[in-house]
C-alpha cells in the first residue's frame, strides 16, 4: 500500500487507523477513517468484523477519482456503490474460506472462542461470504498476488480473470554480509506459520551438526499470545532454537544479512515476502512445498522445496556441508528477485492496469 502511495499520492479511506500502531510513513498521506456503520450504533455486538464489512458496503466515496484501489478483506465490498475498483487481492479472506475449517477445529486460535462468540462467528462468516460473492462479480479488475491466490479467487468467489501481479521488494534494501552459522525463520508468530515444522527439522539436523542454531524472528499480534506461548515451551525443548518477538526492521535486515540460510513452513502461503526478502539477502531458502512459495523458488536453483521436516533437515544437511552451494542458491536468488521482483516492476504494471480501469476497461 505504501509503494502505490508513494507513487500515486492517493487519499487514503480505511475503517480504522492508529498512527501510533502503524506505518509511519502513513502520516505523509491524507488518511480518512471511514464513517461508523448503523451496526456499530446498536447495543449489541456483532464482532470486530461484521461491521468493519457494513462500513465498506454503504461507503459512497465523496470524491471526484480516477480509480479505486483497494487491499485486503473487506475492503473490497466498497465496490457496491463505487464504480472504477482495481482489487489488490492478497487472499479472499482466509477465516472465511480456505482456513475457515481449520479455525473452526482449532477455535483456541480465534480472537474469541466462548461458545456464543463461535456461534455469532459463523453466522457473520455465512452472511459475508454471500454478499461478497455479489460484489466481487462487480470489481472492474481484480489482481491476486500469485496464481495460489488466483486460484482462490476461482474456487471460492466464482470469478475467473484474475490478472497476477506479483507484488516486489525493495533489493537494494537487502545486502550479505556473511553466511553465519545460523538458520532463519522470519515471520509473524502465528500458528499459520507451523514454526514447529522448522523447529523439527532443525532438532533433527542437530543431531549430524552441532554448533548451529536456529533464530526465530517476528511480531505477534495479541490474539496469537496464546500460541507465542506454546512455541516458547516447544522451542525451550530444543537445544540452538533463539526466539526473537517484535524484532524491529533494522534487526531483521541485518539477521537476513549474517544468516547461513532461511526457512519457511506456513500453511499454503499466499506469495512470500520473507522467501524474496532472503533471495535479496544472497541467503537459499527451504520452504514448504505449497502456495507461493513454489512460485517463487526454482528448486535446486535458487533453494529446496520439501515436503515436511524430514525433507527440509536433509537440504539444511546438503547446504551446511557444501558453503559453495549455499553461495551459488544466494547469489541465482538475488538475481531473480532483481531481474523479476522489483517494486519499480510491480508499480509499472499497476499503473497500467488503473489507467485502464479508470477509462472503463474491464478485466
């Protein structure tokens, strides 16, 4: 969002904003909350959610614009009375469709899991997911972050013709300074990221290696303490594992910088921020062979798509025995990213495509 700020100088409507728990880059821009929807006034609570939605359902935008750009679930429902959308999908909503069985077995990991709360829940979840399946078949252009996300859009809104737009980084931000003998994870600590894969994997290579250790990065929302709990006890049960919670972005740039190698293991991950961000940093990644990942990574190219732990200890096996190859996946990866993976790329295409939509044209 920031990167087509900067480049666009666009007015920013969102339904909640904090500057003291956002970006601060976001104060540069003129950002309007949105006005409270009628749900909002009654005496009851529907939730966080339900009402956010209604916000962005009644919206009329009071502005004379080219084109409406909008970022993740439920934003896109502003579609209903404001024509001219170009949809940045990162995912339709996850608890609503692809992980919405998983949370319904793991309720522990909702924001609220008392017996009414699941109840209310489900009933938000069926009515959104209904009136977003309306308004997507509005959106004048809609454009997944990757063909995982595409696919989503197919399966679960019914809408074919989703233009990817791979969205990129910064690589001149990223850098090597050594191959350290360490290995990185760098992710929010959710459970969605099954830090316990990484750590499986890592308590087995120990048992071939010593010396090494494994350093656990990330910020963690407060409805994930719970879990942050649990992977502390489960990392204290391993020799070498380092947890580092709500790291600031200088550090992680600098672990990216001195790691041996990174990664990855989040359930069917919509693209892949971290996996770029280690290419950039001339560091291979082993990921979970799902979702975006495996759009990113050539495997045996620029690093290992694996299966589960077992798969992912015997690459971290392959690449701390041979520093040569670690050096060559780092150096192909950084190159992808530069050649494939740019801000400057992605911005380019986007202004093609809202130029496109704001005369009319329909994807």
């Amino acid at each position: 969002m920031l990167d087509i700020a900067r480049r666009f100088n666009p007015v920013i409507f969102t339904a909640k904003y904090e500057p003291q728990g956002s970006f601060e880059d976001f104060r540069e821009f003129d950002v309007r909350v949105l006005p409270q929807s009628i749900l909002e006034r009654l005496p009851i609570s529907l939730g966080e959610g339900a009402p956010i939605g209604v916000r962005f359902l009644t919206a009329k935008l009071p502005l004379d614009y080219d084109v409406v750009s909008v970022f993740g679930s439920p934003s896109e429902l502003i579609r209903n009375r404001n024509p001219r959308v170009c949809w940045t999908l990162m995912a339709p909503l996850r608890g609503a469709y692809d992980l919405y069985s998983w949370y319904m077995k793991h309720p522990q990991y909702l924001e609220k899991n008392a017996p009414l709360d699941l109840v209310r829940h489900r009933l938000n979840i069926n009515s959104y997911r209904a009136i977003d399946r309306m308004v997507v078949q509005k959106i004048e252009r809609i454009c997944p972050i990757s063909q995982e996300v595409n696919l989503r859009l197919k399966r679960y809104l019914g809408r074919d013709g989703g233009e990817v737009v791979n969205p990129g980084i910064n690589p001149e931000e990223f850098h090597c300074k050594e191959y350290g003998r360490f290995f990185f994870y760098p992710s929010r600590l959710s459970v969605l990221k099954r830090h316990d894969i990484a750590i499986e994997a890592f308590r087995k290579f120990s048992m071939k290696r010593k010396g090494w250790k494994l350093v656990i990065a990330g910020f963690v929302n407060d409805y994930d303490r719970d879990y942050l709990a649990e992977l502390k006890t489960l990392a204290a049960r391993c020799e070498g594992v380092e947890l580092l919670i709500d790291p600031p972005r200088d550090t992680l740039i600098e672990l990216y910088s001195i790691c041996y190698a990174t990664l990855f293991s989040a359930i069917n991950e919509d693209w892949g921020y971290v996996i770029l961000e280690a290419m950039a940093s001339s560091k291979p990644v082993i990921s979970i062979d799902e979702g975006g990942p495996r759009e990113i990574i050539y495997d045996g190219q620029t690093g290992y798509l694996v299966k589960d732990a077992d798969g992912m200890a015997q690459k971290m096996e392959a690449v701390a025995g041979d520093p040569g190859l670690t050096e060559r996946l780092g150096k192909a990866g950084r190159s992808r990213v530069e050649k494939n993976h740019t801000v400057e790329i992605y911005l380019d295409k986007m202004e093609k495509i809202f130029k496109e939509v704001s005369a009319g044209k329909r994807g």
